[in-house]
C-alpha cells in the first residue's frame, strides 16, 4: 500500500474526510449539502488557478519572445562588429606600424634612508 505525501492542509486525512475521493455520500442532507458547498468552492478556487497560470503563460510567452528578438539583435550586432574589427586589423597589418618607445628606467635610490622633514607646530 503506497502513501499519499501530504503537501497541505487539504490533503491531511481526517475522520471527516472518509467519505470524500469517490467514497460513500454523507447520509444526511446537511452533509451532502456542506461537501457539495466545499466541492463548489474548490471547483472555484482552482479555476481562479487555471486562470491566473493562463495570464502567467501568455506575460511569460511574451517576456520569451522579447528576448528571443534581443538575442538575434545582439548576434547580429557581434558578427558585424567582429567583421570590422577583422577588416580594421588587417588595415592595420598593411599599414607601418610605429616603433615601440623605449621603457626609461628609474635611477635607483643611492642611500636607501627616508628624507628628513622638520616638522614645527
């Protein structure tokens, strides 16, 4: 016998429930009354949730579709830009290009000691 993972309130088994999931009807009036009262607001509730998952799926169709578009503009906008910067390198290739400068150097310090400031308040 599998059990049945309990995700929520609505589905911890209760003595009330027994009758419930295709079980016996309540025998009374009242009862068949208030489980069809708690099946009509269920019904409800879960079409509200049909509902706002469609309006998510259309907003997040869109959202997809619009980055879809950006995706392909900046593909686009790459391989034009690594085509000039081909075209660029090879002109620079033609071209002389300049003689590096060459690096000066930084005499070293001869003594090696920190320079002395007066200091007067």
């Amino acid at each position: 016998m599998s059990q049945r993972r309990v995700r929520g309130l609505h589905d911890v088994p209760t003595m009330q429930g027994r009758g419930r999931n295709g079980r016996r009807v309540g025998g009374s009036r009242e009862q068949i009354a208030a489980e069809l009262a708690r099946l009509e607001q269920a019904r409800m509730r879960l079409e509200k949730e049909r509902e706002l998952w469609q309006r998510n799926l259309v907003r997040v169709e869109q959202q997809l579709s619009d980055t879809e578009q950006r995706l392909d503009l900046l593909r686009q906008s790459l391989l034009a830009i690594t085509e000039t910067d081909a075209e660029a390198a090879a002109a620079a290739e033609d071209k002389q290009t300049r003689p590096p400068t060459p690096r000066r150097s930084i005499p070293a310090r001869t003594t090696g000691a920190w320079d002395e400031v007066a200091f007067e308040y």
